[in-house]
C-alpha cells in the first residue's frame, strides 16, 4: 500500500465515522473534514470530478452549520406530570438511556420533574429534590441527538433566573458517569466531592 493509498484510506474512515453520529452539527463538522481529505485525495490521484464533488460537499456542509448557528432556537420547561401516559411513554422509550446515565434512580421521590422543550419538541427531562432554597438535581437528561450542551447552557448559564424565580439559591448535580461529568463542568458547575457538583445562583 503505498501513501496515496492509505490517504484514501483514512478519508474514508473520517466519512464513515461521520455517518455513524446522531448530532447534526458534529456529523457536518467531521464529515467536513473528510471531504476536505478526500479533495486532496483527488488531486493526489488527479480525479477532478472526486476533488470538485468533495470540496461542492464540504461547501454544502459549511453552509447548513451556518444556519444552524445562527437559527434562534426556542427552550421552554413544561411541568411534567409523573402519573401521565406520556411521562410513562417517555420514560419507556428512553429507559437504557436512563439506566445508564441514572441508574436505579426513583422518580417518585422527587419533588419537580419538568420536560425539556426544544423547538416544541420533548428532549429531555430535569428533576431534582428540594431542601429549602437547594435544589439537588437527581435527572438531567436530554435524548441523544439533541446532546450538544445547548439546553443545558440555556439553563444553568443564560437562563439560571428560572431557578431563581423559584426561590432558590444553589444547584446541586449528581452526575455518576464521566459523560455526565463532563457536561456539568463545561456548564459551570464545581466538583465538591466524588460525583456532586454545586452552583450558586
């Protein structure tokens, strides 16, 4: 195999990978750059028609992020009941989520759930349990394709006033997993002990 080769080899395996994620915008920014490979690729073996239809992609691709970022998105909080039809439908259909994210958690015991509205549609859930003006957060999930930190920076970050409202003064996360982790220090929380976050509002 010689170098010509093996880069067509590896942008196909940026392309492949590229279809293999549920995020729109991460899908757009990797297989962008497989493109961009595979444009190289074409000059590498001179094909025109490979290098002028990748670089016609990557174009394409730069242009719906565009629009993606710049398309003013709507989050709303519903109140969810827990003894509803569809707070049991939502629960089913994203319960191996959920048990790994939250495992063995109790719904029952919590004192507010919400549903997490995103251009009128159900991405998630939030929850947590009351303690006078704090608030321990128990669930905080969002379905998968919708994971890319946005409502979670529209809550805790541009909209902490929400909770505020309510009359509380301090957040407490429970994340389990290191996913979970992640996401909580990118939204500003602080670790104060193995798996507990917290955030003053």
């Amino acid at each position: 195999m010689n170098l010509i080769e093996f880069f067509g080899i590896i942008a196909s395996v940026v392309i492949f990978i590229s279809l293999a994620m549920t995020s729109i915008i991460k899908l757009r920014w990797v297989n962008t750059l497989g493109c961009l490979l595979f444009a190289i690729y074409g000059i590498m073996i001179h094909s025109i028609a490979t290098t002028f239809l990748n670089l016609g992609i990557a174009v394409l691709n730069l242009y719906y992020l565009k629009k993606l970022y710049l398309t003013k998105e709507d989050f709303k909080l519903v109140l969810a009941d827990k003894e509803s039809e569809y707070f049991k439908f939502f629960l089913h259909q994203n319960y191996n989520d959920l048990e790994y994210f939250f495992s063995k958690i109790s719904f029952d015991d919590m004192d507010k759930i919400y549903y997490l509205i995103r251009n009128n549609s159900t991405v998630g859930i939030i929850g947590w349990n009351e303690n006078h003006k704090e608030i321990t957060i128990q669930v905080d999930y969002v379905i998968d394709k919708f994971r890319d930190f946005k409502f979670g920076k529209y809550l805790f970050i541009h909209n902490i006033s929400f909770f505020k409202n309510l009359g509380y003064n301090k957040i407490i996360q429970i994340a389990p997993t290191k996913a979970h982790q992640d996401y909580v220090e990118k939204i500003g929380f602080k670790k104060v002990s193995e798996n507990i976050y917290s955030k003053d509002i």
